[in-house]
C-alpha cells in the first residue's frame, strides 16, 4: 500500500502541469471565459523562474530581437517583451545572489566590476544634481537592471561553452528570424533604400537599431564555426546564418555598422601587440588636440552646412557621395547637434545635465548655421556620439569614468588573450570583436542605454571576465 502511494505521488509530481492545463481547460469552456488558458502559462513560467532560471534568461535573450518600444500611461515607455523580463530576472538575481554570495564573489573584485561600480555610482550622484531629476533617476534605474542582468547575472548564468553555445543559438537564431521576416517585404520593394526605415517595424526602432544588433552578434558566429570544425553539415548551416545576417546588414543601408565589423582589424594587433596604453595615450591626446583646434578661433564655425545642399536622400549611392561633401542631412544634423553639445559641457562641465537631459535642454545651445531641415527633432533623438553624450549628461568625470571601464575591458582582453587555451580563444575574440562593434558604432549613435546593443555590451564584459577567471584558474 505504502509503494502504491509513493507511486501516485510520483505520477502526480510529474502530471501536475496537464491535469492544470486540462482543469482549465475545462473552466473556460464552461465560462466561456478564454483568458483562463493563462493561467497555466503563468505558472509554467514562475515553476521555470524557481527551479531553472538559466531558462527564463535564454527566453530574453531568444525575444531581444523580436521586442518592440510601447508607450505607457503618464508618459514612460518600456521595450516588450524583454523589458518586463529584466524586471524579472533583476528581482529573481537579487534573490539568488542573496543566498548564494559566493557565486560572484571573485568577480567582485575584479578590476572591471569595480570599475563598473564606480561609473554607476557616479551616474547616480549626477541624477541627483540633474537638471531634471525624475528623468536622470529613471535612466540610473534603466542603467541598474541593465548592468545586473547583463554583466552579473550573465556571467552566473553563461559560465561554460556550454551555455555560451546557448547564448549563441539563442542570439542568432532569433534575430535571423527577423532577418528572413524583413529582407522578405524588403525584396518586394526592390529592397528599396526609403523603405527600409518602416520595413523594419515593430522588430526594431529603425534601421540602425535593426543593423546594429546583427553587427553586435555577428562576431559570436567565429567561435561557433571553429567549435563545428568536423560537422559540415553544421558549418554549412552556420555559413547560411552569416549569409543571412550580413544581408541583412547590407540592406540595412546602415554606414556606421558596415564600418563597425572591420573593427577588429585594428582592435586585435594591437591587443596582440600589447600597444593598449601607447593606444589609449595616442587616442586621447589627438582627441584634445583636434577638439582645441577647432575651438581655438571658432573654426569650427567652418564646418557650416549649405542649409538649401543638406538634404534627405532617397538613393543609398547618392547618399555616400554627399557624405564626404556635408550635402548629407544626417551627417550634418549630427554636426549640428555635436555643436550644441561641446556647449553645454562648456556650461556644466563637472556634473553635466543629468543623465536622459540631452534633449530636454540642448535647443537652446544649438547655432543656427547648423541647422538643417530635421532640426525640429520630432522624434526626441539623442546626439548621435555616445561619448559626447556622456560628457554632456555625466560631465567630463562621468566621460572619463566611461573610458577607464573601456581601457580596464580591453586590459582584460588584453592578459586573457596572452594565455588563454586554443579552444577557448575564439570566444575571447568574439567578445572583443563585438564590443569593438559597439564601440565604433557609439561614435555616431547613443545606444548602450538600448535592449539591442546595451545588452551585448554588459554580455561581452561578463563572458571576457568568465574567461580571466577561468584562464587564472589554469
């Protein structure tokens, strides 16, 4: 009798979730109220969030792409589906780490993470002092989640090849997915340049969002190809994705992201080299250089656009060619809004504007000779350089707290690429690549505070810190 009862409880453990289903079922027929099939996806999802969060994290990274902006009651807005699941595994990580603190107890003290904390601490100082405090506080709350469950979080959750593989198939999958789904109404238009900005929707905001994210993860196909080095079969399968991503890359029509996957080129000799610092140095002292120049004797006046010549093209051919000559509208309300920009840090240049302040308050810092014919910015863009942005925000301690994680990352990437094993080095290269990728497409875009490139950008330092960790341990 005893081992019939065990028996019961046994079949019973493992049937609870369609007796639910089935019990549903059975109610909303008889209620003829449907929402109640939700029921037993509400509690699939929590029973999943309990017994295996390492699934609920792969389910974000799998709707990334798929996800769309809404807009929300009293003004706020939010990325759905995978906002909300941030939200989530943010709450469900702080419980986790609460009864586990060893689990990142070394990663702690890593110089990044302390590095990272000090730039996050920083950010919330200046919301303090922000010009418009409620904005700056929603942005340090934006940049927390972010932060924890993009660095700490992913490096608990991605801590083998394993589960970086996951991370990878999860990724790529799904955002070849919306590759197929975009370039298929693309084709229809003769994959027309005009078209594409609305094609994109409601995957991606526009097309620089959409290129950015397969700029992003195309560097992770490297360590997968290498991995699948005797199955054919699975490379020819990874050579379709890369087809389909680069596509989808080049019909973006997107010029910072086709410039961004040659990053690497210049990134990995001098890791390799070991020439960070002469970099770093070199970097920063031709930027000061250029910036007084333009500024010593307002020369930078020079750089006008012909307001009647800055215009809109509908030709990506054409386009390039007024690039080089400031006839190009996007270029050239970028000029117009990076004039505003060295002004404002020119006003408040230790504590900045507050973070999420740039478009509240640079109208008043623009000149008129820049003005172009979208300079009314009915869509609330941002600077468009995310380094200014940040200067602009955060003020020039901010900025430098931003650059000393960049120099602590590639430091890391640095000692990790001097003694890391054959096996694991592509995924050291693909980590470097990709932030490489962020890196030079912040130089004409804000996106870190984004779902399709801020992600990647925390993921990149958590699987770069994972392999510090592991290659000490050897």
């Amino acid at each position: 009798m005893q081992a019939l009862s065990y028996y019961i409880q046994d079949r019973l453990s493992k049937a609870w979730f369609p007796l639910l289903v089935l019990l549903t079922a059975v109610v909303s027929i008889l209620t003829h109220e449907w929402r109640c099939m939700l029921i037993p996806l509400g509690v699939l999802f929590v029973w999943l969030s309990i017994q295996y969060i390492p699934w609920i994290y792969f389910l974000l990274l799998i709707v990334i792409p798929f996800s769309t902006e809404i807009e929300l009651p009293g003004g706020f807005s939010t990325d759905f589906p995978d906002e909300p699941l941030m939200w989530w595994l943010f709450g469900l990580g702080m419980v986790y780490l609460v009864m586990n603190p060893e689990k990142i107890r070394s990663m702690i003290k890593h110089p990044l993470t302390l590095v990272l904390f000090f730039h996050w601490t920083w950010i919330f100082l200046v919301s303090l002092s922000s010009q418009d405090v409620m904005v700056s506080v929603k942005y340090w709350a934006s940049k927390s989640w972010y932060i924890f469950v993009f660095y700490f979080l992913a490096y608990i959750i991605l801590k083998n090849e394993k589960r970086w593989m996951q991370f990878v198939w999860c990724s790529i999958l799904s955002a070849t997915v919306t590759v197929l789904i975009i370039e298929y109404r693309h084709a229809l238009t003769g994959f027309s340049f005009s078209a594409i900005n609305t094609l994109v929707n409601p995957f991606y905001r526009n097309h620089v969002n959409y290129a950015c994210l397969l700029a992003c993860i195309f560097p992770y196909l490297w360590p997968a190809w290498k991995k699948f080095e005797q199955k054919p079969i699975f490379r020819m399968g990874l050579g379709g994705i890369a087809v389909t991503l680069l596509a989808g890359i080049i019909f973006s029509y997107t010029r910072a992201a086709y410039l961004a996957l040659f990053s690497i080129l210049i990134i990995y000799p001098i890791l390799k080299f070991k020439l960070l610092r002469i970099t770093a140095m070199i970097t920063v002292v031709a930027s000061i250089v250029v910036l007084i120049y333009f500024l010593s004797a307002n020369r930078y006046l020079e750089l006008a656009p012909d307001y009647n010549q800055a215009i809109s093209h509908t030709d990506f051919g054409s386009l390039l060619q007024a690039t080089p000559k400031g006839k190009d509208i996007s270029t050239m309300e970028r000029l117009y809004r990076w004039v505003a920009g060295t002004r404002m840090v020119g006003e408040r240049y230790f504590v900045g504007f507050g973070p999420g302040n740039f478009h509240n308050f640079y109208d008043s810092y623009t000149l008129k000779q820049f003005a172009t014919y979208v300079s009314e910015n009915k869509d609330r863009s941002g600077i468009h350089n995310y380094y200014l942005m940040t200067a602009v925000e955060q003020g020039i301690p901010g900025l430098l707290l931003f650059l000393v994680v960049l120099y602590f990352y590639f430091q890391t990437a640095q000692n990790v690429l001097t003694r890391i094993s054959l096996r694991l080095r592509p995924w050291a290269i693909a980590s470097i690549w990709s932030m490489g990728v962020i890196l030079s497409i912040l130089l004409f875009n804000d996106m870190i505070e984004t779902d399709k490139v801020g992600s990647y950008f925390f993921i990149n330092m958590a699987i770069l810190v994972r392999l510090n960790r592991m290659t000490d341990q050897d």
